[in-house]
C-alpha cells in the first residue's frame, strides 16, 4: 500500500489487519480499542460507526464479530481516505465501508432505523474548554468543534433499529449528561462500566451501552482496570488487545 508523508501502518494484532495513520493527525488510542470490546455485532446485524476517523472500530470489530456489513461516517476527508484505503488493505472491502459526511446530517445520509448496532468515540472536550490543539485534524477529533454530544445521541437514535443498542465511550465527568440525552432520545441505558488506569485510581473512561425504546434497567459492570503495574496491562487488556 502506497503511502502519502507522514502516514505508516500499524499492526493491530488480530487477523493480521493493520491501518493507515497519519503521524501529523489524530491516530486512534486504547478508548477506540476499549470499545470494540464492549461493543458487540452479532451474526447479520449491520453496524455504524459514527466519527470513524481512521476507521478503526469498523475494521476492529469486523475482525471479532460476524456482523453482515460494517460501516464508519466521518466529516473529515483525509480521514475518509486512510480509512478506506486501510479497508482495501485487509481485504474487507466486501464488508466494510467507509463514507464522508456529517453526523448532524447522517439521518438524510442514511436511511432511517437501519442499523443494528451503532457505535461512536467522539469528542470528549466541550467546546471551547481546555486547550484547542492548532492542528486542526486533533482539534475536531478532541473537541466538540464540528458536532456535539446531543448531535451524536440525537443521530444515532434516528439511525438505529427499534430495540438496536448504541454502545458509547466518553469521560465520566460528562456522565449525567449522557445519561439524560439518551432518555431525552428514547435511548435506555443498560449497561455501564467505569474505565480506571489502576485500581486505586480514579476512572478515566465511561463505556456505556444503551438499547432504543430499552426498558428501564442498568447493569454497572465491574470496574475495568488498564494496569496491573507500571507499563504492564492487565490479563483482560491483553485479551481485549488480543496478545494473550
């Protein structure tokens, strides 16, 4: 696969797929990977990823799952490209697709109700808080510059099926408002799991799944923990990283 400046592959270490990333842009982080974990696509369910930057969770939970068809919406076209080009790299082409729009227009993109599952890793920083790095590929990625949380929520509802789950990752500082914009969407949360780097620490990450018209009823999962010791995961982490 031919290259353009300051783009390299990496491994993702699961069917022997790797993807294209931009050096000088925004390469994914372990939250992407945290959420192909939790997230799951069962046979002949089709899935969204919205935001999809590089198209990581596509490709990743393509390699896990046995979904009918993945696909990821991102706005940012050299994200579209990488993506795409990582898709025909592994050779799932067939299954997977990559397309460019914007997630507050994806319900006029996509047909209404159609997805089983969706997923996203959006931007975690409110906008105008905290520091808007310059480059602007990290700036849309980390901030809410382009859409925001309520866009998100209020996305995926209208594109996933009745009964179809929603599975997010985020900090947990924006908890209670996560939590009231699914309602506020008829989006049920059912199952939440705190994130934490050790086990002493406080979490860092939230994973959430929420269910369309879902019942109400959560499960808090156990606590997921990233380090046993300093720079050695945890026997989940390498399972969910599939190094074990």
């Amino acid at each position: 696969m031919k290259l353009k400046p300051n783009e390299r592959i990496d491994d993702l270490h699961i069917n022997g797929y790797k993807i294209i990333q931009n050096t000088e842009g925004f390469c994914f982080g372990m939250d992407a990977v945290l959420l192909s974990g939790f997230a799951k696509v069962k046979e002949d369910e089709t899935h969204l990823d919205l935001g999809t930057g590089t198209g990581i969770i596509p490709i990743l939970l393509e390699a896990k799952g046995m979904g009918k068809s993945y696909m990821g919406l991102e706005i940012q076209e050299t994200f579209v490209d990488m993506a795409n080009r990582s898709v025909v790299m592994n050779k799932i082409d067939d299954k997977v697709t990559i397309i460019h729009g914007d997630i507050k227009e994806a319900d006029k993109l996509l047909p209404l109700s159609s997805f089983n599952v969706i997923t996203t890793n959006p931007p975690y920083m409110d906008s105008g808080k905290g520091l808007v790095n310059p480059e602007s590929m990290k700036a849309i990625a980390r901030h809410e510059i382009l859409c925001t949380l309520e866009d998100v929520i209020k996305s995926a509802s209208r594109l996933v099926t009745v009964s179809g789950r929603f599975y997010m990752i985020h900090r947990p500082h924006r908890l209670i408002d996560i939590i009231e914009l699914l309602r506020r969407y008829n989006m049920e949360p059912k199952r939440l799991r705190m994130v934490h780097s050790y086990i002493h620490k406080d979490a860092t990450m939230v994973l959430i799944e929420a269910v369309r018209n879902g019942k109400p009823m959560i499960k808090v999962e156990s606590p997921l923990i990233i380090y046993k010791a300093i720079n050695e995961y945890t026997d989940e982490i390498k399972q969910i990283y599939g190094k074990i």
